[in-house]
C-alpha cells in the first residue's frame, strides 16, 4: 500500500477514533435509554462522510477501498452498536449492490444522496420462510410492460423504519430456482410500498429494523439492479462485502471490552490485592486479546483480497464466523471479569454483552457460514 494511503488511513483512524470517545461514547448510556439516535450524532457522522465511505468520489463520497472501509468501521465498533448499525447498514449491504452492479443511471440519480446521508440505504432480503434458505423466496416480481410488479413481505429489515432506498431481492421464475430471482432498487414512495412496524429487540438500540410488505408495489423497469436473474448471485456479492464490515466492528467491540476489563482488574480489590493479580483473570485477558487479533487478521486478509479483485466468498464468511464468536467469548469473560457490575446497565459490558449476540445470527447464522466454508474447501479439494 502506497505511503501516503496509509498516513491518510492513519489520518482518518485518529479522526474516527476521537469521534468516538469525545462524542459518542458520551451519548451511548442516552442511546440506550432512549432508543433514539441523537441528531446531532448523525449530522456529525455526515459531515465527516461517514454515509459515503464506500461510494466512489465521482458520486460525492469518499470511495474507500475494503481495507479503509474495515479500518473506520473497527474503530466505529468500539462505541455503541445501535449507532454504529444505522451507518454499517447502510454503507454496506445498503450501498454495495447500486455501487458494484447498478446502471450508470441509477447510480447517478441515487448514490450522491446517499453519500451525503441525505437518503439512507437498506438491504431487503430475509423473510418469514427464507432467511438462510434464501432462494425461497416468497416475494414475486411480475414483468408488466415497463414496470415491475412485486407482491410479498420482507422481515427484520435493518434501517427499514428510517430508510428511503431499498435493495429488493424478489423471485421473478420460481421455476428456475437461484436462477430465477432479481434484485431492484425500491424507493420507500413506490406505490405498494408499506413500512411496518418497529421490532423490539434485546439489543442494538437506536437501530431499527422492521417489516417491508409490498401490496402491487410499482417498480420500474430501469430499477433492476445487475441483470434479470442474477439476484441471488448479487445478493451473495453484497453478502459478501457486508460480512467483511461486521467482523470489523466486531473486532473494535472487543478491543474496546478487553480494555475495559483490563483497566477494571486493576482497579477492583478483593482479598487485599487487584484482580490482575489472579492468575483466572489473566488467563481470560490472555485468550481474549488473543483470539480478538486473530479475528483482526482474518478480516483484513478478506478485505485486502477484495482490494485485490479476488473472490471473497470463502473468506468473508470465515472473518464473519469466527469474529462473531469471539465477539460472544470476549463479551462473556468481560462480564465475568466485572462480576456483578457487567450485569448491571451501569457499564457499558452489559450492552456490548447483548448487542453480541445478534452478530452470530444476521447476514448469515454461524451455522450458513460453516455450510459456505465448507462447500467451497469441498469444491477446492
């Protein structure tokens, strides 16, 4: 990597990072409490172009390649996850198919919204009977004259209640299989187009998901995305890149937790001496640190054989899989180290503990990850 991309990458992680704990982290309990992003929070995040990191300059982001990308959103990971979910949705699996397979024309009239954070960007794939069986599809895209007709129901839409572009994967030849589904660009105004209500969850406050239904929604036929037929195949090269980005935000969560707990054994006395002195805690201090920067290495190989123009299939799903886990791991030993404190909303492990678990089931289970990997060292050997 040339010497100037890497001081501007140094640049922007310093940038990043004191975002983070000047102006985030002093919200996080707020976020929590409320639900709510402040606006103030989101103003910052587009003037510091964080909703166009991965759109191309030409467009009015900042077109950072997958190892910039990986590099803002570790460090995005250290704070608070609800937060960090509205922007990696959307810059990820809410962005990528428009900027990696859309027209010219649709890339024209949307991406520099987007990039602005002006139009905010979701990825609409999952629903009640296809979430990791996703070529079966229930939602239909019907050709009619110069529009497209889609009919079903989509769920846990991340970004749904607040979005104003959607990404719709949609089966237009249910006959045909993986081959028969296509993917469209579908704006929140479209006749047909219903947004339903907010999910409650455990965790990932401040980031909503929730129902898309489409009742005769009017699509037009310039709004295809890739070609016809090849939505599942764009559907896994968005995938793809997306899993790269939470993998980086989960190793910054467990940086961040390993901090935490390193400074709270230091601190906290019992029996006459820290903690840190027990061996039990170094020891888990020890495995954490450990396996977080082995996840960090799994990341950024995937992110640079991106960069390279590789295909990263295989990869993406291993950074995901294994930095989910240790996501978990490190969370719970960051609990155990504070005792009864990391149960308590009073510190920030407890959220981080509950904002864990989500990353081991959305875009792609740790079970589909293990099937991907698996196929393709079947395929290879």
């Amino acid at each position: 990597m040339p010497a100037t991309m890497v001081n501007e990458l140094d640049q922007m992680k310093t940038m990043i990072r004191n975002f983070v704990e000047n102006e985030i982290d002093p919200c996080a309990q707020q976020i929590e409490d409320e639900d709510t992003i402040p606006q103030h929070l989101v103003k910052k995040a587009k003037e510091l172009g964080l909703f166009g990191m991965s759109i191309p300059e030409e467009y009015g982001g900042i077109g950072l390649n997958a190892v910039g990308k990986a590099i803002v959103l570790e460090q995005l990971g250290r704070t608070h996850n609800g937060y960090v979910s509205l922007i990696s949705a959307h810059t990820g699996i809410g962005s990528t198919g428009l900027v990696k397979l859309a027209s010219e024309t649709l890339k024209q009239k949307y991406l520099p919204d987007m990039a602005a954070g002006n139009k905010i960007a979701a990825f609409a794939l999952s629903e009640p009977g296809a979430g990791s069986d996703a070529t079966n599809l229930s939602t239909k895209a019907v050709k009619q004259g110069d529009k497209w007709i889609l009919n079903g129901m989509k769920h846990f839409i991340t970004n749904g209640p607040v979005a104003d572009i959607f990404t719709v994967i949609a089966s237009n030849d249910k006959s045909k299989g993986a081959k028969g589904i296509t993917a469209f660009l579908v704006e929140k105004d479209f006749p047909g187009l219903i947004v339903g209500k907010r999910d409650k969850k455990m965790g990932l406050k401040g980031s909503y998901t929730c129902q898309i239904l489409f009742e005769d929604c009017e699509v037009p036929e310039e709004n295809v995305i890739g070609e016809v037929g090849m939505g599942y195949v764009s559907a896994l090269k968005i995938l793809g890149e997306g899993r790269i980005g939470l993998a980086a935000r989960a190793v910054g969560s467990c940086e961040k937790l390993i901090e935490m707990s390193a400074s709270y054994a230091k601190e906290r006395v019992q029996f006459g001496k820290p903690i840190a002195s027990n061996q039990a805690i170094q020891w888990m201090l020890a495995d954490m640190a450990t396996e977080t920067e082995a996840a960090r290495t799994l990341m950024m190989k995937a992110a640079e054989m991106i960069d390279e123009g590789k295909k990263v299939i295989k990869e993406a799903s291993m950074a995901k899989l294994f930095a989910s886990e240790v996501f978990n791991r490190v969370a719970d030993k960051a609990v155990q180290i504070h005792g009864g404190m990391g149960y308590v909303s009073d510190y920030p492990v407890e959220r981080f503990y509950r904002d864990a678990r989500i990353t081991k089931i959305y875009e792609g289970t740790s079970e589909i990850q293990r099937m991907i990997i698996s196929r393709h060292i079947l395929a290879e050997n």
